[in-house]
C-alpha cells in the first residue's frame, strides 16, 4: 500500500466492532478478507450487495435471471445494493460509503444496537 492510500474511518463511536474489523481488512487492500467479515453482519442488517460486471451480466438471460433474483431477493425483506466491478475497483471509498449509510439506515430501520 502506498503512501498516498486513503484509510477509511477516522470517527468510529457509532459502528459495531465486526464492522470495524472488516474496515482494517479493507484499509490494507484486503478485500476479500473484509468482505468475509462482513458477511456475518449482512444477515443481523437483512441487507445484501452485489458486485455486477458488465461481461455476464450483458447476456439478456443473465440480465434476466439477476433481475428475478433480485426481486425473490427484496420479497424476503431483505435491501439489495448493488455495485459495478468497474466502481469496486476505482472509487472503493464511494463504495465504501454507500455500505456504511445503508447499514446505518437499516440499523435505524430495524432498531438494531451494537
């Protein structure tokens, strides 16, 4: 990681600490790590998110199928935010703010307490 990387998080009084953990993954370009730690809080939040490239998701059946998916998906409840590759890849602290308002806003919706 450079010197010009960004760290993410200065302010931390209002997350749970699985949510902190996985912004250290997330910190040091551990992406897959703090994705796996994140993944334990998507159930608790009844929040899910998926990363959508263009190559698969161009066939008109796979379009179709994710749209199915996602709509068996919001009948559970469950909120569903979705990312390009491309956005994941080039401004991962946009990303990285859309999940932290929408896991505040459930927090509230749903009156969970850390």
């Amino acid at each position: 990681m450079t010197g010009a990387a960004k760290t993410f998080m200065s302010d931390t009084t209002e997350y749970p600490p699985r949510y902190l953990e996985g912004i250290e993954h997330f910190n040091v370009c551990d992406f897959y790590e703090s994705h796996e730690v994140w993944e334990a809080l998507w159930a608790d939040y009844q929040l899910g998110a998926e990363i959508d490239g263009r190559e698969h998701h161009a066939l008109a059946a796979a379009f179709d199928a994710d749209r199915d998916r996602q709509n068996e998906i919001h009948a559970t409840g469950l909120v569903l935010i979705r990312f390009s590759v491309g956005k994941v890849l080039s401004e991962p602290a946009e990303v990285l703010r859309v999940t932290e308002a929408n896991l505040l806003a459930r927090a509230s919706q749903l009156r969970l307490t850390r």
